[in-house]
C-alpha cells in the first residue's frame, strides 16, 4: 500500500521555526520527485517546494524563498521542509505528494496534477 505520512506541524510564533517531515511507506521515495503545498483557510492549495529525486533540481514558491529549505534523506524514505522565519501568512495545512513517473523524476512540474500520491497533511499556525 502506498502512503506518504507528514508530520512535524505545529503551533509555533512568528520568526519561529519548524521541520516537517514526508515518510513514505509501500513504495521507495528517492525515487521519484517530491513536492511541498499548502493550502490556508479560503485559499487554494499552492505549491511551496519541490525536489527532484535525486536532489539536483529544487524549486521553491517566491513567498518562502530564504527562509525555508527542502532536503530529503534517502536512507530513512524521508522528505524534509524546514521553515524558519515563520510568518503568519505560512499558517496552513501543509502536505507532501510525489510524482511518481519515472520519466519526471529528475524535475519537479510545476502542476500539482503531476503529483498522484498524497499525504493527508500537517497542520502549521503561526501565531503569538
């Protein structure tokens, strides 16, 4: 069975920092790209990181550009998105997906549709 777990979310407050994690079980996840969204109360899901799968190609939305970093540890089947410089308008429920062709496994697509195997989220609020 094919799951992706994120964990790691949080109440935490403005400037401060949290390292969310993306284990994967039922399938290896270094082998293929993994993505980073979000999505807030209102709002529509938007992507916020990715990384291909073997790291050379990593993107990040504008918005978290220098304050957060994607990684990923192939010997635990693990993406990471460590955040800092948290913001309130980071509040929201963040999941990882990979995509799971090998033909895109050296990018990270731009469309969320490219990615077919989903966690159910973490939640992050950033509030004092």
């Amino acid at each position: 069975q094919l799951q992706l777990v994120e964990s790691g979310g949080g109440l935490v407050q403005p400037g401060g920092s949290l390292r969310l994690s993306c284990a994967a079980s039922g399938f290896t996840l270094d082998y293929y790209a993994v993505g980073w969204f979000r999505q807030a109360p209102g709002k529509e899901r938007e992507g916020v990181s990715c990384i291909s799968s073997s790291g050379g190609m990593i993107t990040y939305a504008d918005s978290v550009k220098g304050r957060f970093t994607i990684s990923r540890d192939n010997a635990k089947n693990t993406v990471y998105l460590q955040m800092n410089s948290l913001k309130p308008e980071d509040t929201a429920v963040y999941y990882c997906a990979a995509d799971r062709s090998l033909f895109r496994r050296n990018v990270c697509s731009g469309y969320g549709t490219a990615y077919n195997t989903w966690g159910q989220g973490t939640q992050v609020t950033v509030s004092s």
